[in-house]
C-alpha cells in the first residue's frame, strides 16, 4: 500500500509539473493573458473582458490591427494602430487622413469625435488610439509607440462566453 501511494503523489507532482511547464511555455512564446480595464476601446472591447493577445506577426503590424503597448509609465495598454512608420497622419473635420489620402474608420461607434491634429511618423513608430476617444489615453498623450513598444497582437476574447473569438 505504501509503494501505490507513494507512486501516486510523484504522478500528481509529475502532473503539477508538466501543467506549470506548458503554461510558462505558452505565456512566454505564444501569448499572454489580458483582462480589458476601462472604456478606451468601446465598442470593440468592453470592461472586464478576458481573452489573449499573441507575440506572433509583430513584424506585419498593419493599420487598424489592435496591439498591446508598453508606457513605460503605466500598464500595457490595448489601442488600435492608426498610422505606420514614415506616415504623416491628419484627423480633419472628425475624418482620418493618410498620407493626405482619407481613411474610413469603419470599427468607430457614430458620435465618436477625433479632435483636429496632424503628425508625421518616423521610422519605428506607430500611431495608436483607443475606439472611444473621448475617453481615451492614446498616442494623443503618450506620443507615438515604438516597435519595441508594442508588445502583442490579434486578439482572442475567452469570456464572456457569447462574444468568444478574434476582435477585428
């Protein structure tokens, strides 16, 4: 009795172990986990919000994909890409400009107001806003982000369970 009760806890700390190891490996190179704080990105993303952001694709960061971004002041942030590198980047009577060429925000609630501002990016920055952007810290407060900056991408949502899949 001694020798089957003895194998049985190494299996459960075998078990522990292999559990511990597989989330480590995925939170390091795969993902990390993400709880949506505040009102920033309404409509796309809603309080309390839980899911993943992935650490793959930062190479082919495109406008309007939904990144993670360090402060350096704060915490991650979740904001959407507006403006690339080398761009210069124009919000004029509540419309996006790129490169002088108009954009539509398709994602963006009616009544969401952009204030007028114009900014060129350089070479490893990104410009970034959250959906609601009245309320919203953004790159309007922080500058714009560097590549380095930016930490994950694509987003999965988990829960709650009727909203579960990737957010474009």
């Amino acid at each position: 009795m001694e020798k089957n009760k003895k194998k049985e806890i190494i299996t459960d700390l075998l078990i522990v172990v292999i559990v511990f190891t597989v989330f480590f490996m995925i939170t390091k190179f795969l993902c990390t986990f993400i709880n949506v704080k505040g009102t920033s990105m309404l409509d796309t993303l809603h309080e309390n919000d839980k899911g993943m952001s992935f650490y793959y694709d930062l190479d082919n960061i495109q406008r309007f994909d939904i990144v993670v971004v360090n402060t350096e002041s704060e915490k991650s942030l979740i904001k959407r890409v507006i403006g690339l590198p080398n761009e210069k980047i124009e919000y004029r009577d509540n419309k996006l400009y790129v490169n002088g060429q108009y954009i539509k925000e398709e994602f963006l609630k009616d009544g969401i107001i952009t204030n007028n501002f114009n900014i060129t990016l350089k070479d490893n920055e990104y410009f970034c806003l959250g959906d609601n952007r009245d309320v919203s810290n953004d790159s309007r407060f922080y500058g714009p982000f560097k590549k380095e900056n930016i930490e994950t991408s694509h987003i999965f949502i988990l829960y709650p369970f009727n909203r579960i899949g990737f957010i474009k």
